[in-house]
C-alpha cells in the first residue's frame, strides 16, 4: 500500500539516527536481523536479493495510487504479467456479514486459536470509486473508506498480491491447526471499508490479526516492514489494551519474515528496524484484538517488483508470516 492516499498519509519525515538502537529493539536484532546478514553474506541460491541498498541521488515522489499507471494491466510478455497467482479459490461466505470462513481446522498445535487476516485492497475498488471514497470515523478522524492500492510499473497489482499471500498464508495455519477468517477472499466486488475490517476481527474476538499489503514508494526504496498500532484513545478509538501485544506479534513476524525471504527491512523507514508505529490508520485505531499491518515489498521498485511477482518469494512471503504468528500464539 503506498504511503500516497486515503488512510495511508506519508509519515513525517525522519532523521536518520546514528545512535544505537533501544533495548527493546535491540532484541530484534539477534533474532532478526541476524538471519538477513548471514543471508546477505552467502547469498540465497536463486533468490532475487542482493545488497538491499538505497539507491543514488534523490527518488522521485511516490505515484499516487489513482494514477494511471496502478490501475493499468500487466502488459503481455513482461515478468509481472507471466506471474501467477497460485493460492486457494475464494472460500464460501460464512454467516457472519463482511467475513469469509476458512473451513474446518485441523488438529495442531494451534487448535482453538482464530486467526484473521485482511487482504490489503480489492481489485474492484478502481470500478467503485464513489464507494471508496466515501468517508468514515477512524477515531481520530475521518478517512475514505479505502483505496485501490498500488501496484508495480507492469501493472501487477497490490490487490492481487495480498490476496495471493493471503491464501498462501490461510493454508500453512490451517494445517496446524487454526481457524481462519478473512476480512474478503475475492468474493465481494469492493472494500471492505477500514472500518469494517477492524470490525471483523473484533467480533470473531481472533488472537491475531494482520493485514497483508505492499507498498508503492520510489525507486530504490525497497525492503519491508511490519506496522504497529501508536497508543491512540479518541473518539471510538482505543488502542491501549493491545499495544504491548500487537508489538509482541509485530516483531515475532519482522525476525522471521527476514530469516525466510531473506528480505531486507526497509531502507526508508524505520531506521533499520522493519518496525514503525503509526496512529493514523484506521485499521489499527479500531482493533481491539492484537494486530498488525505488514508492507511486505515497495513494488515501485525493480528488484522488490520482482520479489512479488514471483510464485516461489510469495510462498515464503506466507510462510515468513505464518512463523511468527506461530511464535506469537504460542508464545
């Protein structure tokens, strides 16, 4: 998701910071960051990595996520429109509105744990514009009710990404043992608005929460990382109980998701963290169970569009995820 658009304004701009990091994200890093220097140094065989380094001189500024070039299609014969997207068929509706149900689970270590997890975007958001734009109580404010995300230069869409993960991801926790919902499986034309996907993991009370996206910075901004809800208390926002936790989960999912992809953290926020703390996503600001927001790549920039567009990194994309929430629930 680009930091261009409703419900994802730019965060201010940082300092870069030369000191040592804190304490506690200071544990991250054996944990961690370890794993991507010790990728970094050997090399992953026929991974799409390499040195994870911001590129010379000044980006440009970040597409808008309206603009032409996010809606248009992958053009034919380019990498991204050869991509494909392997994950499960859309599941069937379940009783509960705004929600789709993942079957039945299997016996595992997770049994009895509810997992929810929010497909950033809809592919039928740029049909319904109107829909989208209208406004909603996030709390603090009022924001559109969603945009149609990013995608990456050829036209490979965020909308089809995180649905892909998505997917990917609901199989690996299914087969130890979790119940699944998504907050849209592909099974609804547009949205859900930011409000409704918070609402959903809130009523089906889940363990955790996380929201798959990518994001759509400038070229030669690459790398990922894991948002965590600010401590916010306003209006119908009250985030407090679940800080601490949602942190917790946040950075189970950072260390592993490094060890897995080989992924880098991001080298335009979070100060080498893969961490940053936002107060302006409603997402976040109206959960009230532990949840999470990961950008997985910037598909604005040639060697992360080429991580998302690849079947094999979004099978590791799901199951570096998976591992953490593992780790959280388990904990």
């Amino acid at each position: 998701m680009s930091y261009v658009g409703p419900d994802f304004d730019p965060p201010q701009p940082r300092r870069f910071r030369r000191a040592p990091l804190t304490v506690a994200l200071a544990a991250l890093v054996p944990g961690a960051l370890l794993g991507w220097l010790v990728y970094e140094a050997v090399g992953a065989p026929g991974g799409g990595g390499g040195s994870d380094k911001a590129a010379g001189g000044t980006p440009s500024a970040s597409p808008s996520k309206n603009s032409p070039s996010s809606s248009s299609a992958a053009g034919s014969g380019s990498p991204e429109a050869s991509a494909t997207d392997d994950g499960e068929k859309p599941g069937t509706s379940s009783s509960t509105p705004g929600s789709t149900a993942s079957g039945p689970a299997a016996s595992g270590p997770l049994k009895g744990k509810v997992v929810v997890i929010d497909p950033g975007h809809n592919s039928g958001n740029f049909q319904h514009t109107a829909d989208i734009n209208r406004k909603v109580n996030i709390g603090t404010n009022w924001k559109e009710c969603d945009t149609t995300g990013t995608s990456t230069n050829a036209g490979y869409t965020e909308a089809r990404f995180t649905l892909d993960v998505a997917r990917r991801l609901r199989t690996i926790l299914q087969k130890d043992g979790a119940t699944v919902q998504f907050t849209q499986d592909g099974d609804r034309s547009w949205g859900p608005c930011v409000d409704e996907r918070a609402r959903i993991g809130n009523r089906a009370h889940a363990d955790a929460v996380v929201s798959i996206h990518a994001d759509g910075s400038a070229a030669g901004n690459r790398g990922f990382h894991v948002i965590l809800p600010g401590a916010v208390h306003e209006g119908s926002a009250d985030t407090r109980p679940i800080v601490a936790s949602s942190r917790d989960l946040g950075e189970r999912i950072a260390g592993n998701f490094v060890r897995v992809t080989g992924s880098a953290p991001s080298n335009y926020v979070g100060d080498g963290t893969g961490l940053v703390t936002r107060e302006d996503l409603g997402g976040l600001n109206l959960s009230t169970v532990p949840k999470v927001f990961i950008e997985c790549a910037n598909m604005r920039d040639s060697e992360d569009a080429a991580r998302v567009t690849s079947e094999a990194w979004r099978q590791k994309a799901a199951r570096g995820i998976s591992e953490g929430i593992v780790s959280f629930l388990r904990g």
